[in-house]
C-alpha cells in the first residue's frame, strides 16, 4: 500500500512539473505575428493532406490547430507549410516554419546535433527555445 501511494505521488509530481510552460523568444515572436507557422507533409492522408477545398486535415494538422488553440485561444490562426523529408529540419532551424508536425523518427544524432527538440508526440518538433 505503502509502495502504491509513493507511486502515485511521484506520478503527480512528474505530471506536474511536465506540464509546465517556458515561454521564449520564438513564442514571444509567433505571439506577435499572430499565427503560427506549421510544418506538415507533402501529403499523407490521415496525418496531414488538404482536401478538395484546401483544407488541410489528418492527426499532424490537428496537433498544429490545438497549439494555435492555446497560444491564441483559435484553433485557425495557424498556417500550413507542406514539406518534404528533406527541407523538415532545415525548415524549423532557420525559422520558416515556428513547428514542425509531421513523421520523423527519433536518432541518437537528431537529439544531440539538432537545434529542435522532441515534444512528447513522436510526430512533433519546436524550436529549442520553446
């Protein structure tokens, strides 16, 4: 019983301490301009595609409106920057995109050489400031 309630504790206080908000410089900056840029796929249905009226769905458009959501209290001051593979990284490094929430596996060499960092969600990456 004992062991139980030490758990439990130690969960509320991790849970706790997770959840708290640094805000930097990049944010101070999205704030500012009002809407955040998104980075998501070229398009893979599901995750991130536009629709025939352009309209962009799927789970890695969902995870980019809900931070929209909370930094602005809209879930539509958000702009989606379609990239590949390739321009991803480059793409959140030199601040064309404020987040990048698309497929990207974690590496030993991405979490050291990297100037992003992983949130929770395996689909998403800010910059390192955030």
């Amino acid at each position: 019983m004992l062991k139980k309630s030490i758990a439990a504790g130690a969960a509320v206080v991790l849970l706790s301490a997770s959840g708290t908000a640094w805000a930097g410089k990049d944010l101070d900056a999205v704030k500012a301009r009002g809407l955040l840029l998104c980075g998501v796929s070229t398009g893979v249905a599901g995750f991130s595609a536009p629709d025939a009226q352009g309209k962009w769905t799927g789970i890695d458009v969902d995870v980019c409106r809900a931070i929209a959501a909370t930094i602005f209290g809209d879930s539509e001051k958000v702009k989606y920057v379609p990239l590949s593979a390739e321009q991803r990284f480059t793409a959140v490094q030199s601040g064309e995109v404020d987040l990048l929430s698309r497929n990207t596996t974690w590496t030993l060499t991405r979490d050291t050489h990297s100037a992003s960092i992983s949130a929770p969600s395996p689909t998403t990456t800010a910059k390192a400031s955030w």
